[in-house]
C-alpha cells in the first residue's frame, strides 16, 4: 500500500543540524531518517500537556473578575476595535 506523503521545510541553526546530522550516522540512519524517528517517538508519548504560567493564572482570575462585575465589553467590528487602538 503506497500512503501519500508531504514535505515539510524547517530551518535550523547550523550547529544543531551538525549535531542531529552525528546523531543520526550514530544509527546509521539518514539526517531525515532520524527526524522522522524522533517525531514517531514524540507522538507514540502521547499530547504534550502545558500549564500556564502564574502570570496567566492572575490575568485569567482577574478577567473573570471583570467579567462577573460587567467590565468587559462585546467586540462586534474589530476594524472599529484596532482604530480605536490607534486613536
């Protein structure tokens, strides 16, 4: 069974590509052999979990304070919204 495939293009800083390229003649794998590996093995330990930050945590809690007390307001144009921004 053929399965379709895609490219995908990444930059990377030099030196860390010289280091992935050792890594991957280590197993005698292709620079692309050993970037797909590593994908599999990212997604085989299943979705990343992120935590937000404290300072998140506060702008979260006081957004819901202000929603609560009627301090936030609908946007219904944003191009009205960013030109007020400007003024």
């Amino acid at each position: 069974m053929i399965q379709k495939q895609t490219q995908i293009k990444i930059n990377l800083p030099l030196k860390l590509k010289a280091k992935l390229k050792r890594r991957a003649e280590e197993y005698d794998l292709t620079l692309a052999g050993y970037m797909k590996h590593l994908l599999m093995m990212d997604l085989k330990s299943g979705i990343p979990v992120y935590h937000l930050s404290k300072r998140s945590i506060e702008a979260l809690k006081q957004a819901k304070i202000d929603e609560k007390n009627g301090k936030l307001h609908e946007i219904t144009d944003i191009n009205e919204f960013f030109a007020k921004m400007i003024k």
